[in-house]
C-alpha cells in the first residue's frame, strides 16, 4: 500500500474535509458558551450556576432553557452525528 500524501488527490480532500468539521466543531463549542455569557442563561447543570466572576448573581432560572443557546446546540449536535 503506498503511503498516505498530500499528492493524492482523495487525501487531500479528505484532510481538508476533516479540517473544516474539526474547525467547527470547537467553533460552535465556543459559541456556545459566548451565547450563555450573552444571555446569562441556558445552563444545562446546576454545577453551572455557581457564584463566579462571570456569574456573580446565580439565579435557578439561568437552568431554564433559552431558544437562542439551545438554537447553537442543535445546529452543533447536527454536526457531530
């Protein structure tokens, strides 16, 4: 079996096609959690709702879930099946 290069045309599109997944998986990871500061809101745990720096004034209803956090989820759990 010949090794594996970027000269093959196949390999290299898979290696780019496995970039761009990779690339937006941690995108959207991050995006979320932007969201979450945004809103301060749709946490899924209560561990989340801890008295931080970035969430000074826990609150239960920042566990109830909020369309625009859980519109990111969605769109990155669809990614990663």
């Amino acid at each position: 079996m010949d090794k594996l290069s970027l000269q093959d045309p196949l390999f290299t599109t898979y290696v780019i096609a496995a970039t761009l997944m990779i690339l937006k998986a941690v995108t959207m990871s991050w995006l979320t959690v932007v969201r979450m500061m945004q809103v301060k809101g749709g946490f899924r745990s209560p561990e989340d709702m801890r008295k931080t720096p970035l969430n000074p004034v826990p609150n239960p209803k920042q566990l109830e879930p909020d369309e625009r956090v859980e519109r990111i989820r969605r769109a990155h759990s669809s990614s990663s099946s």
